[in-house]
C-alpha cells in the first residue's frame, strides 16, 4: 500500500502542477485578446485547437497508455505544457492578425494534448491503486483528486490574471514554463509501466463496447457542454465589458467559483453517506442531481430578463450552479471508473474523456457565438437546454456492478 500511496501522491503532484498552468493559460489568453480588441466569437476560436486535440488525445490516449505506460502519458502531457506555454511566450505582437490567431491556436493545439494526457493518466491511475471493490474508497480518492483539481485550477485563474496585469503576457507564460519543468523531473520516480497491458489492443477496440460507459460518455458530453456555453467565453467577457472588472477582479471572481466547486467535488463522498448510508453512486444519483441541475441556467436567465441586478443574479446563481454541477461531476467521475475493469482503464477512460472534450468544444464555440448575438441570456437558455439532453441520457444508465471474492459479477444494490 505504501507504494500506491507513493503513486497516487506523484500522480497527484503532477496533475496539480499541470492544472495550475492550464487556468492560468485560459486566463492569459483570455484577457489579453480581448484587451487587444479580439470579439467573442474570435477568442472562442482561439480555444478550438486546444478542444479538438483533446478529443485526438482522448481517443489515441487510452491507446497509448495502455501500451506503453501511464508514466509516458503523464510526464509526456506536462512536457507538452512546458512547450506550449514557451511557444505562446514568443509571440510577437508585430506579426499580422491572422497569423498571430493562427499561432495561437497552434500553441493551444499542444497544450490541449497536453491536458487530456494528464486528465487520463491521473484518472487511470486512482483506478489501478485502489482496489474496484472499495467502492466508497475509491470514490473519495476520485472525488480528492478531481475536487482538488478544480481548486487548483480557479487558483490558477487568479495566478494568470495577476501575472498578466504585473508583469505582462510573454514573462507570466515563461515563468509558469520554469515552475512546471521542475515538476517533469519528478516523473522518474513513478513506475514505468504503471497501467500497461501485455495485450495488443486493436483499432476497434478503441470504441467502448460497454453500454454503461456509451451512455455515460454521451451524458458527459452535454453535460460538460452545457457548462462551458456560458462559463467559458461569455462570462468572462460579460464581466470585462457589461460590468467593467479588471483583468484581477475577474480572475478572481473566476478563481473563487472553481475553488468552491472543486471543495464541494471533495466533499461530494460525505454527503453521499449522509444520504444513502454510506453506500457508493448509482447510475440514478447522477440522473437526480442533472435532472435538477437542468432547472438552474433557466432560472439565472428568467432573473436577468426580469431586471434583477446582474452582480446579485449572477453571484447568487453561480454558487447554486456551482454546487449541483460539482456533485453531478464528483459523480460521473466515479462511475466511469466503477463501470470499466482494471485492463480496459485507460481505454474507457480516454472514451470517457474524448466525450468530455466534444462537449467542451461545442461548448467554447457556442459560447462566443450565442454571447455575441444573444448575450448572456442566450447562452443560459441554451445551456438549460443541453443539461436536459444530458438528463434525458443518464435515465438509461445501468447499476453499478462489482467483482465478488469468486470473481463473479454481481448487483451492489
């Protein structure tokens, strides 16, 4: 045990560093376009590289990690970071609109491999150093590690506001670069082939088979969607031109929500033995929690219409939307581990995940569409919208199963 502890420590430490740089990129990237005069629509596209090769990497991923070792996947995401963030730091500002969009999309290209590299090996690596049958233990480490990944990652929304507004684009990307290069380093002290199969995997089997994973994946997708519609571009923006924050005030807004959420993500296993006595999720806990998730985005939205101040209205309908979609996410990222078995982790994981980043990609490019034509109400709507797609999926999910001492598969009911 003391070496899945050791394991589960350097995998944590690494996803950690990574997550930090990557909210304080979003961050960066974020504000100093839309200083620069780039609409919504624009800086939407210039996260589109960044969605649609997380998708790659999600379906290659798995792959990959499951041949060659989750060690190669993880420390090979950070490295990618590294040359992203430095490639983004060598902008020059003389270059011509198009080709600076160009560049910039390349660049978040790399550091979209990157994320989803990390985001599956961590994933896949809770699954393998805790045991499938610990099912209340190993959704507290799932809920740990994705909790405290989204902490970091508002922490690193305020790191890249502040390093944008004190010293500037091109040292605040080059100081994150150093910091990172040090975590790389660490990487040889996890075992090589931590995650690999002696099995070759075939091309078709790239595709989950499983029922259960197939329709989680599809409810991630709209659920994931539905969040980034009015989170990612929208919101930010609405708050730099509507209500006139600084680059700090908003990535310090942006900070505290992801900080609140990923705690509520943490603590998402003790109000689950509060209200089922311990046992872990269902596939109907999570179509509970989307169901009511699907009636928060309209409400915000019916309050901006009705005239309501927007900082109330959107303070008070950020935390609730905030909460529920927190737990609907501790959820999902437990079930996609306790529905797949120890060899096809990395696969369905990387599955699981390439979902994940359709939904955001949908989600960014919607987000600066609908923003800029519809404004913030819009984007509610159309993010109630998805949530209910994404309910509507989740009533097929199966129960949970487990392995017994004679290797059998049986209800936990």
């Amino acid at each position: 045990m003391d070496n899945n502890i050791k394991n589960y420590a350097l995998v944590t430490a690494a996803y950690w560093g990574y997550t930090v740089t990557d909210g304080a990129l979003r961050m960066l990237v974020l504000l100093h376009f839309n200083k620069l005069g780039f609409t919504p629509i624009e800086i939407a596209f210039l996260f589109l590289f960044y969605e649609i090769f997380g998708i790659i990497t999600n379906f290659l991923g798995g792959w990959i990690g499951s041949q060659f070792g989750l060690r190669l996947t993880l420390y090979g995401g950070i490295g990618l970071q590294i040359f992203a963030l430095v490639m983004l730091g060598l902008i020059n500002p003389n270059w011509a609109v198009w080709f600076q969009v160009v560049y910039v999309m390349t660049s978040q290209a790399f550091s979209g491999i990157a994320k989803d590299l990390t985001k599956m090996s961590s994933k896949s690596a809770v699954r393998l150093v805790v045991p499938k049958e610990a099912e209340s233990k190993l959704f507290k480490w799932v809920a740990i590690l994705t909790g405290s990944k989204n902490a970091l990652k508002g922490i690193g929304f305020f790191v890249g506001a502040t390093l944008l507004q004190l010293f500037g684009f091109e040292k605040a990307l080059f100081y994150q670069a150093a910091v990172l290069f040090i975590i790389f380093l660490s990487g040889r002290f996890l075992p090589k082939n931590l995650g690999k199969i002696k099995a070759k995997v075939k091309f078709k089997q790239l595709f989950s088979k499983s029922k259960a994973i197939n329709i989680l994946s599809a409810a991630r997708f709209f659920l994931f969607g539905a969040r980034d519609i009015w989170f990612v571009v929208a919101l930010p923006v609405f708050f730099r031109m509507e209500l006139g924050w600084s680059f700090i005030q908003v990535g310090t807004y942006m900070a505290c929500w992801v900080i609140g959420y990923g705690i509520v993500q943490s603590l998402s296993p003790t109000i689950l033995r509060q209200n089922q006595e311990g046992k872990a999720p269902q596939g109907k806990t999570i179509q509970i929690w989307t169901s009511i998730l699907t009636i928060i985005p309209a409400a915000i939205a019916l309050a901006f219409m009705a005239g309501f101040p927007p900082q109330i209205v959107i303070t008070g309908g950020l935390i609730i939307f905030g909460i529920v979609f927190a737990f609907n996410s501790a959820v999902h990222s437990y079930l996609v581990l306790a529905y797949t078995e120890d060899d096809d982790v990395a696969l369905n994981v990387g599955f699981y995940y390439m979902a994940n980043s359709g939904g955001r990609l949908l989600g960014t490019i919607t987000s600066g569409i609908v923003y800029q034509t519809m404004g913030i109400e819009g984007c509610l709507w159309f993010s109630s919208v998805f949530v209910f797609v994404a309910a509507l999926v989740s009533a097929k999910l199966p129960p949970v199963k487990v392995l017994d001492s004679a290797n059998e598969l049986k209800h936990e009911m």
